[in-house]
C-alpha cells in the first residue's frame, strides 16, 4: 500500500507543503536555548497531508488531516503526528489508493465509496480543540472527529445527536463559563445553525438562524453576552459545484452585515448591522460594555486567493480593523488600526469573550494561498504600538500561539509558539518566543524529529 504520493499533482504538493509519509513516537527532543519551566501541556498544530496520491485537481482543503502533536513536561518535550483516521480515508486504504474528488470536483468519488463513506471526505483538517474533556478535529464541512490524547481517532462526535450538520471549525470556549458556543453553515438550507454547549459538553442551545443566501461563514466572533455573525457576500453556487466548476463568487452587489444575537437568544432576536462590503476569515477576539461591542479582525476588501481556487496566486490583502456597534444608537463605528498585513489572528485565549489589550497577528512574505507566513507582530490596544519579529531568510512560519505562563499575571505572561520550517533544508523546529519582548526573538527553538507540512491551525492546551 502506498503511504504517500509518489509523484507530485499539484503546486500544493510540493517544498514545505509536500506531505510526509509516517507516523511517528519520539521522546525528549533537542532544544537550543532555554525552554521556559511554565510550559506544560500540549502543542498542537493540524493541517493536509494526503496519505494517497490525489485523483485529479488538488486543493489543502482536500488533504487528509494530520495532528502534530508536541508534549511538554517539566522541560522534556516529546512528538506524536497521526492520520485523523476519517471513514473515507479508510475506505481509501481498504483500495490502496485515493478514491475522492477535490472539493471542486467531488463527483469524481466512485459510487461505491460514497455508499460506503460517505460523498464527502471528513478529513477534520483544519483545527484541534479540547472542550469537556474531549479533543476534536475540526473542518466545517463536517462534524467533529473525537480524538484521544494521543491522538488515535475515535470516530465522528455529533453530541448525542443533537449536532443537526456540520459545525465551524472556530468555536469560541468561554473561559468563565466553560461554555463552547460555535455555528454551522451549509450550501443547502438551513443554511446557518447556532449552538451553545455548556462546561459539560451538552448542547443547551440551538437556534436556525435566516439568511437569504448559502455564504461561506469560516469564522464568527462571541463576546460575554452576545454572539455576533458576519454575512459577507461570498456565496455558494450549487449548480457549479455539481458541474464540477468552482461552487463559490465574490457577489458584492449583496451587501455585508453583521449579525448581533444574544448569546442564547432566539432566531427573531438577530439584529442585522449594514458594513463596508468585506470578508473575514478569522477574528481576533470581541468583548461588550455598556451596549457597545467592540470586534477586532483582520479583513479583506474582496474573496481571499485561498478561496479562489482558479487563482491561486491572487493576493488580496488583510489588514486589521476595529469595528465599534453601537446597540443603542444602532450605528457602526470602522477604522483600520494598521497598514501592515496580517492573518491567523491569535490572543490570550484566557481572555476569549473579554476585553484585550493585546492582539498577534500573522505575517507574511506574500499573500498567494501558500501560506507565506514569515513573523509575527504584537499589538498593543492601549498604547497604540507594536512590536514585530520575522524569522529569518528562508524561513516559514505558522500561525503563533499563546501559551500563558501559569505563573504570570499580565496579560502577556506567556509565551507564542510557531512551527517554523527552512526551505533549503526541509527541516521544522517549533520556536518559543518570549510574549512581552516579541521583537527579541525565539528564546528556544525545539528540533522536531521531521519536517512539518504547512498546515492550517496551532492550539495550546495547558495540562490540566
């Protein structure tokens, strides 16, 4: 049985986004530097890695999920990656070969994989949480994947069957309350579901929300009362994805909005807040005072090229902004707080739902799908600075994680951490770099025991 393509595809097959072909156990990596004596607990980072060489077109979304997996404990570090074991991904090793289309083309499947699996592959690719004691792979075209600590798969989650569709692969965890609040979207109606969970891991709340047209919703944002959707206008075209063509556009004769619901209000209950037309992958973080929601994101002014499927080298660029709604007078407040560009937004997340003074964002050489990520940049709210670092010539970087310093007390006590690959020698290392003096660069770079493919998201999970 192949354990890997043989023969390249596809531009996203190849230099640091070639996948690799094992799964491995190593125990005490090498550190250069100092490793900070607060970190313990669980690096994760998820992201495609195609056990099979892929029938025809090839996007990342596509792409089997992987976990990177790093161990911290009492200054030793250990590495585990594993498959995330979906039913199509077995019923592809059950043939010896792959069996499903691209995600623009997945008719392609063979009708006796679909009966067996499923017509879209489950590849929980995209994020790894923990919430209620469980860990969940993430994608949003699909329900979560229950993993173990160590990563072996244990099969789809659908909360006791209350989960009716696909869920987002952002949910926001409520620190406070222990609460998870998270959505679905789907191309066919209803086209948006909305969910809370609460400390337990049961959904206690469950609301179909209207919107007029099937959008592509990858990430909302939760604030300590209220939950707040963007409807941008990049819609699904069902009729081309089932003639094999891409099934998303950019139709901004549609107008954008954002949707302001109480966190466990009812359908009828959505304010709807008209806005510059835009898009948004991913937010930072928002937080509510006095009637006023205060949303932080990084936003594009048109489609993202990771959306643009027949244009993967577009370079529409992000820029970080503050929207301010006034519930009470009903208006919205905009501003753009930088001109530097920046995606795969990050803060303390012992703040998630609250006020922040401190944002990271993700930066990059250029903004073609790749990920060309390269540093990182601080941002301070209050003072109204930043601080940046950028890895050196060669060097690609991921999304940068806060993971905070048990002991600490400041918000950014802590530390972020990045899978930061070299082009020339097609090695990885995960760099540590000191949260309060970002500009100083990494304090250690763990050796990982093998190159990791570029990849979505990185989360930190503190031992409990």
């Amino acid at each position: 049985m192949s354990t890997g393509p043989e023969k390249t595809s596809s531009p996203f097959l190849e230099g640091l986004l070639e996948p690799v072909r094992d799964e491995r156990n190593d125990e005490e990596l090498a550190v250069e530097g100092e490793l900070p004596a607060g970190l313990n607990g669980i690096f994760t980072r998820n992201g495609p890695n195609p056990q099979f060489t892929p029938i025809g077109a090839y996007h990342p979304f596509d792409g089997d999920g992987m976990v990177h997996a790093l161990y911290f404990d009492d200054g030793k570090v250990g590495y585990r990656n594993r498959w995330i074991e979906s039913a199509g991904l077995m019923a592809e090793r059950k043939r010896g070969k792959a069996c499903y289309g691209s995600i623009s083309d997945f008719l392609a499947t063979p009708q006796d994989v679909v009966e067996e699996a499923g017509m879209m592959k489950n590849n929980a690719n995209t994020h790894f949480v923990r919430h209620a004691g469980r860990y969940l792979a993430l994608m949003e075209a699909g329900k979560p994947t229950e993993m173990t600590r160590d990563l072996a798969t244990i099969g789809e989650f659908d909360f006791g069957g209350r989960l009716e569709g696909p869920m987002t692969a952002h949910p926001k965890i409520d620190p406070e309350t222990g609460e998870m609040i998270f959505f679905g979207y789907s191309p066919i109606p209803p086209y948006l579901q909305y969910y809370v969970a609460d400390k337990r891991g049961e959904i206690v709340h469950h609301a179909v929300i209207d919107i007029p047209t099937p959008v592509l919703m990858h990430d909302f944002a939760v604030t300590r009362n209220y939950t707040i959707f963007l409807d941008s206008p990049v819609v699904f075209d069902v009729a081309a994805m089932f003639r094999g063509e891409p099934g998303i556009r950019w139709e901004p004769e549609l107008g954008t909005r954002l949707g302001v619901l109480p966190r466990r209000g009812s359908a009828r209950q959505v304010r709807w807040f008209e806005i510059d037309s835009c898009s948004v992958v991913h937010f930072f973080n928002a937080w509510d005072h006095d009637r006023v929601i205060e949303i932080y994101a990084p936003i594009f002014n048109s489609m993202p090229g990771g959306l643009r499927f027949h244009d993967p080298e577009q370079t529409e660029k992000p820029y970080p902004h503050h929207w301010s709604i006034d519930l009470e007078a009903g208006t919205v407040k905009s501003e753009r707080i930088d001109d530097c560009p920046g995606e795969f937004p990050r803060i303390n997340d012992e703040l998630a739902c609250r006020q922040t003074r401190y944002l990271y964002n993700t930066l990059a050489r250029d903004w073609a799908f790749e990920f060309n990520f390269n540093g990182v940049i601080k941002y301070d709210l209050e003072s109204g600075s930043s601080a940046q670092f950028v890895h050196g010539p060669g060097q690609t970087s991921g999304e940068h994680v806060f993971a905070p310093d048990p002991d600490g007390s400041a918000e950014d006590d802590g530390w972020l951490l990045s899978v930061v690959s070299d082009q020339a020698t097609r090695t990885s290392v995960l760099a540590v770099l000191d949260a309060r003096d970002v500009a100083a660069g990494p304090v250690a770079r763990v050796k990982l025991p093998r190159r990791v493919p570029i990849g979505f998201h990185a989360n930190w999970l503190p031992e409990v």
